[in-house]
C-alpha cells in the first residue's frame, strides 16, 4: 500500500476489507484506549508524570526502598485508578470483533484490566470463544510475592499500605510487588515471546491508543509488516508507524472502533 491516508473512510474500508479476509488478527492497545473511560494516559495532556516523578516507579527503587516505593505506589494507584472506571465503547468493540471470530488476540501494554473486564462482562474469559487476552506489562490490581510468586488481589495490599504497614508482606515473609512491569524490569519471557509471535503470525496488526514508542510495543507492528501483514492505527495523535502503516484512523478510539466493527459486519 502507498502510504497515502487522504481520506479516512478508504483507510477504514480498507481496514474492514482486510479483516474479513484475514486468518489472524491482533490488537495491540495502549493507554490511549482507557483514556475515555477516565484512566490518565502517562504522557500527553494530564498525563500522570506531570504530577509524579516517574524516576521513584522503578524497579531499582523498589528493591532499594520497598516502603518508600509502596507508599508512593499507592498515591499513584489512587491518581490513575481512584475513580470508579469501566470499559468503554472501544474494549467492547474488540470483544465484538474477538466473538465475531475476526480478532485472536488483544495484546496490551495497559495493566488496568479493562479488557478482561469488558471480556468478563459478556461470559467471555477463558472458554476459548473470544479474543486472549495478554497483558504485556501486567496488572495493577494485582500483587505479586517476590519470594513465593504468590499472587492476590492488589486491593488488600494497597489497604496495608494506606494503614503504614509497608511494604506489604506474603505469609511466607516475601515483600509483595505490584504485579505489573516496572521501569528497569524484563517482561515476562513467555508474555513477550507470544507477543511476537501472534504479530508475525498476523495478517492484520491494529495498533490502538499507543504512542508506539516503548518497546515492546514499538516494534511489534514492524514485526507484522515485515512478514506481509497489514498494520492499521487508530490514535488521536500521530505516532512513529504512520509514515509506513496502510491504515491511519486519527479518531478517538471509543469512536474509530464501532465505525470499524459495523464496517466490518456490513461488508463482504
Ligand atoms: P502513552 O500514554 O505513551 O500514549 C497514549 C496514546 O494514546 C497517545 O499516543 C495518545 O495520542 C493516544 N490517545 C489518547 N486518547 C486517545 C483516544 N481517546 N483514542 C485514541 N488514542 C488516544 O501510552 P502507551 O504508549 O500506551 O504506553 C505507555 C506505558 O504506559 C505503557 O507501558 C502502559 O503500561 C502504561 N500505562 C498504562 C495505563 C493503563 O493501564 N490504562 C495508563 C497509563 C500508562
């Protein structure tokens, strides 16, 4: 394709053409899709580093200063996920498309279990009829024991924190982690490998909502492109991959992927 995206509505049919005939199609989200449900993205307008120091979110930090990191932790939780949030237009348009049999998975940088929400909400987790689900960088509403790998809800440890017993602890002694990636920390080997995978494999990458500029993320639509599948973006802003992607939407995602899942039913 040409790389020429004068008018939106031939990227979106275009788009939709190339869903239907696809074998395997991935998503891959970032923050950008959560915004319109009321979590702050990072960076951008409102972004959450205007107000916190993203330098005492690291892995270093944590293992430096685990108290310190959990009550500052809980600050940032409260900031991003305080409100009571929900799944918004553009998660249930992907489990459309995930029980349509269109998409095969939802790769996504974002840990604050919206997708498996908006999975959940229709029956959807875990019997094989939608769209996986793999949470690239985790899940904030979970904790994970750095000694035992025992995982439990983050609600509980948060609570601990808030009432100065920190940093939360394991009944076996271990100190709890949120269970998300931090800065300075690998990715989960396996989580990444099918990552990878699932965008070489893939016919159709289409990258919602995400900067494309932290890795992994960045170079997952290059993988797709590099084995002859088609990369779509939908975000408000431009990003890196717009120059050599065959479809541009520059929409709002809770706006982009209704248009494109009605598109897709309506056509062929
Ligand atoms: P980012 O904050 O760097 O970028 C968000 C992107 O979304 C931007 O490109 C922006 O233009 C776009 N965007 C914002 N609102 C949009 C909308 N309504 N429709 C379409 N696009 C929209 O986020 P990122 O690149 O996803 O990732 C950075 C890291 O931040 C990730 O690793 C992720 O783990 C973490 N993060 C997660 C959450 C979450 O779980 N919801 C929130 C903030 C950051």
């Amino acid at each position: 394709m040409d790389g020429d995206h004068d008018d939106p509505g031939d990227d979106l049919e275009r788009l939709a053409d190339r869903i239907r005939g696809a074998e395997t199609v991935v998503a891959l989200t970032g923050a950008g899709v959560s915004a319109p449900s009321g979590v702050p993205t990072f960076r951008g307008d409102e972004g959450v580093w205007d107000r916190f120091d993203e330098g005492q979110f690291t892995h270093d930090r944590f293992r430096r200063d685990p108290a310190g990191f959990w009550l500052d932790r809980l600050e940032l939780q409260r900031a991003m996920y305080g409100d009571t949030y929900e799944p918004n237009a553009a998660h249930e348009a992907l489990v459309a498309l995930g029980r349509r049999g269109y998409l095969e998975a939802i790769v996504t940088q974002n840990t604050d279990g919206l997708h498996l929400e908006a999975a959940r909400s229709v029956g959807d987790v875990g019997d094989g009829e939608g769209a996986d689900v793999l949470e690239l960088h985790g899940n904030a509403h979970r904790a994970v024991c750095t000694a035992c790998g025992d995982r439990t809800d983050a609600e509980s440890a948060f609570e601990r924190a808030a009432a100065g017993d920190v940093p939360p602890r394991c009944e076996c002694g271990g100190v709890y982690k949120p269970d998300v990636v931090l800065f300075g920390e690998r990715l989960p080997a396996a989580v990444l490998r099918r990552a990878r995978t699932l965008a070489e494999e893939s016919n159709v990458l289409l990258a919602v909502g995400s900067s494309l500029v932290v890795e992994p993320a960045a170079s997952l639509p290059r993988l797709a492109a590099r084995t002859g599948g088609t990369v779509g973006i939908v975000n408000l802003e431009a990003t890196p991959v717009d120059a050599t992607a065959d479809a541009v939407l520059r929409a709002d995602a809770t706006d982009a992927l209704p248009r494109l899942l009605a598109a897709v039913d309506g056509g062929g």
